[in-house]
C-alpha cells in the first residue's frame, strides 16, 4: 500500500493560480490523510476493532440468521450468504460513519482543527483530508471482506471487470459517508455525543436491501428502505457481481446503477459544502 | 526588526455573542513591533477572544483589526501567513510523535518533506525535546506538551506570536521553562502577544501591559506605570484597584 511513501515535493510557489491552488489542496490533503491513517497504525486496537464490524456481521448474519433468513426467502443457506454478502459489504461503508464523526469531534475539542485553520494551509483540505482517510480504510476493509466472502463460498460471477465497478460504487459510498460523518462531528457537541448517536446507524444500515429483501418487511417500511441510498448501493453490486437473487420490483431498484453513482454525488454536494461553512463558523 | 509600524493594532474591537451579550466592548490595542505585550485580565474579560480574532479564528462585529501590516478583515491568508498561535490548549496531535506532529504542520506550513524534517530536528533541540521526539506526545509532561506546541507555533518563523494563557495549569519548573523560551523568542524579534491571568507572567515578561476587563481595557502601561498609578508596590495590587474603579 502507499499509505507510508511520502508525497513529491511541493512545487515551488507560484502565486496563487489556479493549478497551483488545486496541487496544494491535493498534497494538503494528503498530509492530513496521512495523520488520520498514523492514528489508526498507532493504535492498532482501534483498527483491529473497526475490521472486527463486518467480521461479525459475516459471521452474525450469515451463520447464526442466515439459515432461517434462507429459509423465508426460500432459498437454502449458501444462495442467501451470496445475496448477503454485497449488502454486508455497504452495511461496513455505513458503519464507518460513527468513527469519522467521532474522529472529527475530537479535533474540534482538542484544537488540532483550530490550528489547522490558523495556518495557510487549504481550507478544503482540513476536512478532505479525513474524506481520503476513510476511502483508503475502506479499500482495506473491503480487502477483508472479499477475501473473507470467498473463504464462506460467495464468489462475483460477472468477471473482474464487475468487481472493480462494484467496488468503485462501494468506495464512492462511503465517501459520500464521509462527508456525512464529517458534517456531524463539527456539529455534535463533542466525542461523547457522537458515540451516543451511534446507535443511529442501525437503520441506515438495515432498513435497506442490505440483510433481508425490503418486499420481507411491512409495506410502510420497505419504501424508506427502496429509497435507502444504501439499497441502491447493494442492488447495483449484487447486479454487476452477479448475485441476484431477488429481482428489484421497484422503480429506484430498476436502476439502481444510476441511483448507486447519483445518490453517493448528491450527497456529497450538499454536505461538502454545509460542513465547510461549519468550519469557517466553527467557534465564531 | 523594529519599525513605526504597531505589529498588532485594533480600535474599538467589538463582538458580542448571541444571548450572552458582549464579550468584547471596544478594544483598542497597539503592540510595536518585536516587543512582548499583555493582556492580562480575569476569566472572561475576553483575552481569547481578542486572539481568536486577531488570529483569523474568529468573525468581529465592528472595529478594525491589523495585523503584521494586514488587515485582519479582508486579508485572512496574509494575516495567516504571518503569525503563530499557541496556548493552553495545545493543540498538538497527541497520537502521533513530537517528531511527526512537527513534520506534519511543517508540510501544511508549504514546507518540502526535506525542509519540514530538517525544521523538525531544529526545533526539537531548541526545545529540548530531542530524546522525547520519537514517543507519541500523549505520554508527554504538561510542560514538554507545551514546549512542543510553542514549536510548532514557531514553524514558520512568524512575525507575530499569539500566546494564549501559555503557562495556565503549569507546575513552576515548566512555567520558567515556557518563560525562558518566551523571552528567547522576544530578544530575536518576534512579536508577542500574551495573554495571561497570572500578574507575575506579565510583570516579568511584558514591556507593556493591557488591562482588560469585562470586554472593555481598563488600564494600559508600563509594568511600572500600572504600579505606581495606583501607588501601590505589585500589579495585583493595581490590578485589584483598577478593576474596581473601573
């Protein structure tokens, strides 16, 4: 991986054109980055704790529910462990929320963001940087799962070409998660709080097409959860991995595709720019 | 590098914030350059928020605000290229390495990699930190934890210095240490601006002083002025006076 290769230099400064402006955000971001991924090398308990979620999940959802979800579905127990693993994987995208907002609050109590915003540093780049963070624990956690999906039977059946775009839909999610995360911590009112709200999480994680099929639940729930972005998510992967069981019957799930790349973008183009107003508020 | 020209300059600060009123009613300020100046006042009398606005961290609601020749209103990016800022809070990353917290900010002040890792050492051995450089700075002492957020704040050679209450919660051995470095920093020329609620800091450290209380200043001097003003031997004396008259 390239998390430990440092950057190339800095270019010389070069007033404030526009390129150069844009190459500063990038290299900025990824210093940030860097610090965020520092922490989690530095307390490996930590990490070892993120990776444990959708260790779990495959072990909770597919073995101890997976027979009698099979069973309601009417498929045997390896058919669901297919159907569920891609949903597993989006679930572990949403989860990721609760360590980004508490991530974020915790600077903002302790300064470092205060700091950040002190020097002449790119503004954009003091939260794009945790954005970068995430993505590349999020490459890592789906390492994981996939190598751990294969090991339970569940294999892609559309080639490689299906994977990578399956992942790149699972990746550009949990960006879009990112920023939600991101926003959250600058408005919490500390990394308590954030921890409190967690239990948030379970409903965008699960009321979505993620562990059962949304026609299982009652009809006031299964709408919420069609429109779930996450469902979008799930049912695009389980199409270009092949692994569809169950047909959608709605118009969102019909072209999940599409909804998989908008709803990821509309996301970030309304929480990338309110957490950023945030930071420029940030104790004003 | 001694000019006409005040290094920090303000006239008739004013913020207040929604429902709890004013933290800052007029605030006029003039700091020479390359002399240390206080602001010594008690909790509340809006000392960090005078720096939070002098240091781009915070809006203001009237008045004019100058700093290091730039206008703190209108010129963010210059005030910020100009200026360090560190304080009680320490604002360093306490997961990482002195080292590494160095070479980070060092990178986000524009530096090379190479530039940033030499900067680095630098400033540890200027700060005695040396043999802590390679432990994560959660296991530093207060004092050491302050050391290092002073050098980060000094990455850039600033010409402008804000020291928010730098010693607050010190024991008096790291207290002279943070001193020390203080006036090390003054005798070479940067600008700095201390806040501080201890009137032996200021009476040691501060060419000048402001008094300010409740947003307002109440008294502005010399340490010796401040004394003999009110006639009395020490500043809490004068500071007991002052803020009563006021």
């Amino acid at each position: 991986m390239t998390v430990f290769t440092d950057v190339p230099d800095r270019p010389i400064e070069a007033g404030n054109a526009h390129g150069s402006r844009i190459t500063w955000a990038t290299v900025d971001t990824w210093v940030v980055a860097k610090r965020h991924l520092l922490h989690l090398v530095r307390r490996p308990d930590e990490l070892l704790g993120t990776l444990m979620i959708p260790v779990m999940a495959v072990a909770m959802f597919g073995f101890v529910f997976g027979e009698a979800f099979g069973v309601a579905m009417n498929v045997p127990g390896e058919e669901y462990r297919e159907f569920l693993l891609p949903g597993l994987f989006a679930l572990t995208m949403a989860f990721g929320i609760g360590n980004t907002t508490i991530s974020v609050a915790e600077d903002v109590r302790g300064g470092v963001l205060d700091r950040m915003r002190s020097l002449p540093m790119s503004p954009v780049a003091v939260l794009a940087g945790r954005a970068l963070a995430d993505v590349i624990l999020a490459v890592v956690e789906l390492s994981i799962l996939l190598a751990l999906g294969t090991l339970f039977g569940w294999q892609a059946h559309l080639g490689i070409g299906g994977v990578i775009a399956a992942l790149g839909l699972l990746v550009l999610l949990r960006m879009a998660f990112s920023w939600v995360g991101i926003l959250l911590g600058l408005l919490v009112s500390g990394p308590e709080a954030a921890m409190k709200y967690f239990a948030l999480v379970f409903p965008l994680a699960m009321v979505a097409d993620t562990i059962v099929p949304t026609d299982l639940m009652p009809d006031w729930l299964a709408l919420p959860a069609a429109w779930n972005p996450l469902s979008s998510t799930v049912i695009a992967t389980r199409e270009l991995f092949g692994n569809t069981a169950v047909p959608a019957t709605t118009w969102v799930g019909e072209h999940a595709l599409t909804m998989a790349v908008l709803w990821p973008v509309a996301i970030i183009a309304i929480c990338l720019p309110l957490a950023m107003a945030r930071l420029r508020r940030l104790g004003r | 590098m001694i000019t006409d020209e005040p290094a920090i300059w303000t006239q008739g600060l004013r913020k207040s914030y929604p429902g709890r009123g004013a933290a800052l009613d007029g605030i006029d300020l003039a700091v020479p350059a390359g002399t240390v100046h206080g602001l010594l006042g008690p909790n509340g009398a809006g000392k960090t928020t005078t720096v939070r606005i002098l240091a781009t961290l915070a809006s203001f609601d009237s008045g004019q605000a100058w700093v290091a020749g730039r206008n703190v209103a209108r010129d963010r990016a210059g005030v910020r290229a100009r200026i360090g800022i560190a304080g009680q809070y320490a604002a360093v990353d306490g997961v990482l390495t002195g080292r590494q917290n160095l070479e980070m900010f060092a990178r986000l002040h524009r530096m090379r990699a190479r530039e940033a890792r030499a900067r680095a050492d630098e400033l540890l051995e200027r700060f005695d930190l040396v043999e802590a450089a390679g432990r994560p700075v959660r296991g530093y002492s207060g004092g050491m934890r302050r050391r290092l957020d002073l050098a980060v704040s000094l990455i850039r050679s600033p010409r402008v210095l804000f020291l928010d209450e730098p010693t607050t919660g010190l024991d008096p051995r790291s207290r002279i240490e943070v001193w020390d470095a203080v006036r090390e920093l003054a005798d070479s020329g940067t600008t700095v601006l201390l806040t501080t609620q201890y009137l032996e800091e200021a009476d040691r450290l501060c060419s000048r002083i402001t008094m300010v209380d409740r947003g307002r200043v109440v008294a502005e001097g010399t340490p010796a002025e401040l004394k003999s003003s009110v006639g009395g031997r020490d500043l809490d004396e004068a500071f007991l006076l002052i803020t009563e008259g006021a």
